[in-house]
C-alpha cells in the first residue's frame, strides 16, 4: 500500500464518473476491417469497467486503509447496475454516491487483437441519467468534501464535471481529469 502522510483535513479520494459493464472479444492477429466478420478465440470476458470505476478501484487497490475511496456514479435499475455496485463494494469503495436510475446501466464492447491493439464501443446508458437540476453547486461541494484528490473523466455529461472541478478547487483539493473517454471540447 501507497504511504500517506497524516491526513490532516481531509482523508478520501472521490471519484466521479462512469460505471460500465465491458464485454472484450479476443479477436486473434488483427481487428475487422470495414464489412469484414472475424471469428473470436476463446469466451467473451465480462466484467465491471468504466473509466470512473476502474479509477475508484484502482485507488482502493492501491491506498491504505487510512483513505476512503468514494464513488458517484450512475446505474441502471438492471442486473448489470446490480453487479457494478457489488463490485465496487467488493473492492472496499464507498458506493454512497452510487444511484440507481431507470434503464439500463452502460455498456462497453471492447475488441482486443493479440499486441494489445483495441477497438471499442461504449453505451452511455445510466452514465448519462444524471439530474442536472439536483446535481448542482451545494451538491458537489457535499461530493468533495473531505477529498484530497478528485478524479474526473468525460463518459459523464460535461456539466457534472465542471460543477465538481469548481468545488474541488473552491476546497483546495487536486483534480485530475482523464480526458480519455467521449471526445469533445
């Protein structure tokens, strides 16, 4: 575990971001090209994903027990989103900030050839259910209190995450952004 310094005034990572349940397809040599069909090696592999997730549990598996890592996402009120937030419990992360929202939860499709080479598709589902109304100011500076570190990426709508860059800021905690996710501005 990543030693840490006496936390003083603040003692979590948050995160705020997407949760997805990825299917990867090994594809062997090389991916499909444009109307081409390529046969898969072996069963899909199905597991928790999302640039948001895979941060939080990341975090978990790397601090201590002395900081919490905290996830706010979204969810979709399938067995998916019942699966996402079992995991993350699993794997010790704060799931408080976890909703439920109708629909389904998101969804990547990852296709992997043999060097590691990647093509993927992602499903917003849930990761774009998020009330902008509620998701406000006073919110987010409830989301990062207590946060030294604030974790963002862009599989979420943009306002969510400049409204909690705001606040982190206002708190005087770090922000760090994947930018890595869907491309915009």
């Amino acid at each position: 575990a990543i030693k840490r310094p006496p936390r003083g005034g603040g003692g979590r990572i948050t995160v705020v971001g997407s949760a997805n349940l990825d299917t990867t397809l090994a594809v062997g040599a090389r991916l499909p090209t444009r109307g081409e069909t390529v046969s898969t090696r072996g069963d899909p592999l199905v597991c928790c994903g999302g640039k948001g997730a895979n941060q939080a549990v990341a975090c978990a598996r790397l601090v201590d027990d002395t900081l919490e890592i905290a996830f706010y996402g979204r969810v979709g009120s399938d067995t998916a989103g019942e699966v996402l937030v079992k995991e993350l419990q699993r794997a010790n992360v704060d799931i408080s900030g976890v909703r439920r929202v109708a629909g389904g939860s998101g969804q990547g499709f990852v296709l992997l050839e043999d060097g590691g080479t990647v093509l993927s598709v992602v499903n917003k589902g849930a990761n774009h259910g998020w009330d902008l109304q509620t998701c406000n100011d006073e919110w987010a500076a409830e989301v990062v209190q207590n946060a030294r570190v604030v974790l963002l990426q862009r599989e979420v709508p943009e306002r969510i995450n400049e409204v909690v860059a705001r606040a982190a800021q206002k708190a005087g905690a770090i922000v760090v952004q994947d930018c890595g996710g869907e491309e915009r501005e």
